[in-house]
C-alpha cells in the first residue's frame, strides 16, 4: 500500500518536471484572423509528426515531436472551438473561410515529445505539452477597456469622438432621438429601447465603414443577451450631468444604471473568466483592412490595439506566483493575412507594425516580457506571382475572389511607417476579400511563417 503512494506520490513529482502547460491568448480585433489562426495552428500540430511543413519549428525539425491530438476540454460549460467544421469548410468544393465567431469556445491539444534536456531524459522517455486556446468574439474584446470608465467617462470619450467629421456626418440620426429625450425626467422602456437601437444601427454603420473601436461590442453582437434590458442604454451629452440630485427613476439615471449593469454582469465575468490566466500571447494585427479602408481606420486600430493591451497582465510571475496568478512572459504581435501582399512588401508591412506598436512593446518589455513581430498568413488564400510586359517585371498576387472570379492584382505599396496625408489622398491599396487555396485532403493547410510563431510561443516549453 505504501509502496503504491510512494509510487504514485514520485511519478507526480516526475510528471510536475517534465510536462508542460501553456494558456495561450490568441487576441485581436473583429475580423484580425483569430478562428483562422487557431485553425491553422490545430491543423499543423495535428499534421506535424507526418509533414514537413514548419522547419522553423525546432521540436518537428528536430524530429522529436511523437504526435498531438485534440483532447477532452478542461472547462465543461464553454463550447468546443468547432475545428472540424471549420476543416470542413476550408478543404470544401470550393474552399471556404470558417464561420465568424459568436461566442466562446474553447480547445485543448495535447502534445507529445521526446526532450533534448538531460534532466527530463532521466524522469521520461516522453514529454507531454497541454496547450489551452481559446476562441471569442472580437467585438466582445473591446469592452473590457469599459471596466475602467465611470458611466461619465464612457459618455464623454464617445461625445469626443463622436465630434470627427466622419462620425459626425453619421450619427445625425442618433443625436436627433437623443436631444429629443429630457434627461432629468422619467422614461419609459419603449423609448429607451428605440434610443438603444438607433445607437445599435449607429454602431453597424461605424463598422461598416472601417472603425474598429465598437463600444459596448454586444450591441452588434448580442449573443444569447439580443433584446435584454442590459443592451438597452446610450451614451448621454456629458452636458446633462451637471445635474447632481437625479430622480431615481429619469432617464440619465436609469441609462446609467444599465451602464453598470452591463460592466458588472457581462464585461467583468467574461474578463474573469476568460482573460486572467494566460502565459503565453499572440495578438493579430490585420494593418491590411485597415490601409484599405482609409485614415481613420488605420488610426482607431493602432488606438484599439493599444487600449486592450491593458487588459492582460504581463512579466515574469515567480513559480509559486504561478500557480495562482500566470503572467504572459512571451508576446507575439502578428500582422496577419501577408499573402495578400506581394513578397517584397512583407518586410515594410513588419515595420509598419512594428511602428503602430513601439510605445506599449517598450513598456511591456520593460516588464520583463520578450516580445517579437511578425507578418503572417494562417490560412493562404494568395499565391505569388509576376507578369512580365516588356522589360519590366511586376509582382503579383493570384487568388479567387469569393465569388469565384480569378484575381490578379498588384495590391500596392505597404508604407514601413504610419502613412501621412498623401498616402491616404492617393489611397493606392487594395484589398480583395479571397477566399483560401484549393487544398488537397488530408495535407495541412499552406501557411506563411505559422512555424515561427508556434517557435517563439511554444519552442522553449518543448526542449
Ligand atoms: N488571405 C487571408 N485571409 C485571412 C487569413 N486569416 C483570416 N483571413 C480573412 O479574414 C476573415 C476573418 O478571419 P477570422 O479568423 O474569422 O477573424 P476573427 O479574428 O476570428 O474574427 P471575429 O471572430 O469576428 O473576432 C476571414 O474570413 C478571411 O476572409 C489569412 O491568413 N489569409
Ligand atoms: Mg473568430
């Protein structure tokens, strides 16, 4: 008996040593390529034993990765991320991308190795690597900034930044029902709901045309919330707040109620649940969309970016810390879908990211946190080319549109800096929407520089 605990007691002691875990963030804004990268990431792990697709990534070059395989999720009330149907879609006749995501899920893969460290050789013959991700809306991301805004402040920053010209030309509709309503006075439910749909119908438009700061993100996303209370409320002029002693029962008090109620029962417990516990970070940038669709994209994307960077917590934690509290101690930014642009603009586009993010990356590195830039492609949706006219060259990208047209295009220059006027007054970027490559079954999905990034966030833990 006792010798059976002794047993049992040491080959816990040995499994603490030698396996590993990791949480990994897989962050970014609406459309920045997540589910495609988590996508992309199973499927190449799963594949990696067989293939030869990530020479970057040393436990596969090395030949010391036995296998991965999809394993039974840890939390028992979030949905499984569907890899397979996304699988599905992406190897499907003709190829697609995987559904836009709605709502959380969650995958855990389990990977086996052989060590290249004497210690762990002693304990086993195998490793194991746990890797949790999870997958989540990026318009729900946005919110979390909100934690930090008293229901003023939150009026006021949107009242500011509802004064640019372009939002301003938009919002006319909005701000008409808004003077319409007497603040101090009571309301009823019908007349703040109509209020909260033409802000909705405001914020559609605001993504519609490029923006990507959109506050709070369950109006345009609801979830199992659509038609709730807690979805009924508007930013206010900060000008009627002058007013200190507001009826319990006026409409600025109650708005502003439902503000909190939102924070306290929607933001806080997604943030509580799923952004407290992560080691490792990979955040997607996708600068593309945002130089298509002009100015004041690329700057509300670089803003955005910034604020949710606040709400991770970075640098090294001890071990005992760790247990309780992981902190991120490797950050990857990725500027993502760079099959869209020919190869000899790659190393602008990483400069270009790289000057979006300098500010946050020095503070967060100061942290103690090792951080890298990249440009990648999950999921190729673009192969490179050239078309020859003469003497000249030009290089191309060929792809098929997603109503199966054939595209070849020189999509433009990718500015290394943050573009100025003239840039954005020439406006010489395009982007299509393509839809991936025609894959053949049973391959791993073609990727661009997928195997540098699994390198940098995993390569360490698999030694
Ligand atoms: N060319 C190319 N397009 C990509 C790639 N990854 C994503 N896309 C495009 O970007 C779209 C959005 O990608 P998703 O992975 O769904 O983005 P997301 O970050 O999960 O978006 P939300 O779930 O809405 O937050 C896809 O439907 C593709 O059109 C890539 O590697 N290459
Ligand atoms: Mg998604």
């Amino acid at each position: 008996m006792l010798k059976t605990q002794a047993k049992q007691h040491l080959n816990h002691v040995k499994n603490r040593l030698t396996d590993q875990h990791v949480n990994l963030a897989v962050t970014g804004l609406s459309g920045s390529g997540k589910t495609a990268f988590i996508t992309s990431l199973v499927n190449q792990l799963l594949h990696a034993s067989e293939e030869h697709q990530l020479p970057f990534f040393s436990v596969q070059r090395e030949g010391r990765l036995i296998g991965a395989k999809i394993d039974l999720q840890p939390n028992l009330n979030i949905s499984r991320f569907s890899y397979e149907s996304g699988i599905k879609q992406l190897y499907g006749e003709p190829p697609a991308w995987p559904t836009p995501t709605r709502g959380v899920s969650q995958v855990r893969l389990r990977l086996r190795y052989r060590s290249n460290l004497n210690y762990k050789k002693v304990f086993n013959q195998f490793n194991t690597l746990t890797l949790d991700i999870t997958d989540y809306p990026g318009e729900w991301l946005l919110d979390l900034p909100m934690l930090k805004l008293s229901f003023k402040e939150w009026c006021e920053q949107c009242w500011s930044e509802m004064q640019s010209p372009i939002k301003r030309a938009m919002a006319d509709e909005f701000l008409k029902a808004s003077e319409g309503i007497r603040w101090s006075e009571a309301i009823d439910e019908q007349q703040i709901a109509k209020l909260s749909q033409a802000y909705t119908k405001l914020l559609f438009d605001f993504k519609e045309s490029g923006y990507e700061v959109i506050q709070p993100g369950r109006f345009v996303l609801p979830g199992e919330l659509a038609g709730a209370p807690v979805l009924q409320f508007v930013p206010v002029n900060p000008e009627y707040f002058d007013n200190d002693k507001l009826a319990e029962n006026s409409a600025l008090h109650i708005v502003s109620e439902r503000y909190e109620h939102y924070k306290k029962t929607v933001i806080k417990p997604f943030y509580k649940d799923h952004f407290r516990r992560f080691d490792r970070q990979i955040v997607l940038v996708d600068l593309l969309s945002a130089l298509n669709s002009g100015e004041h994209s690329f700057i509300d994307l670089g803003n955005a970016v910034h604020d949710l960077m606040d709400s991770f917590d970075y640098g090294q934690a001890s071990i005992l810390k760790r247990l309780f509290k992981p902190k991120i101690d490797k950050l990857l930014f990725a500027a993502s879908k760079v099959d869209h642009i020919t190869q000899e603009q790659q190393p602008n586009l990483i400069q270009l990211l790289q000057s979006v993010i300098t500010q946050k990356r020095r503070q967060i590195q100061f942290d103690g946190v090792e951080t890298e830039s990249t440009a990648l492609a999950a999921i190729r949706a673009c192969q490179f080319g050239s078309v020859v006219k003469g003497q000249d060259k030009t290089p191309v990208i060929k792809g098929t549109s997603l109503d199966s047209e054939s595209v070849l295009i020189f999509p433009g220059d990718v500015p290394s800096v943050c573009p100025d006027k003239q840039f954005w007054q020439s406006q010489g970027f395009e982007f299509p929407r393509l839809r991936p490559l025609s894959m053949p079954k049973g391959l791993a999905c073609p990727h661009i520089r997928v195997d540098q990034a699994l390198e940098f966030l995993l390569g360490d833990k698999l030694r």
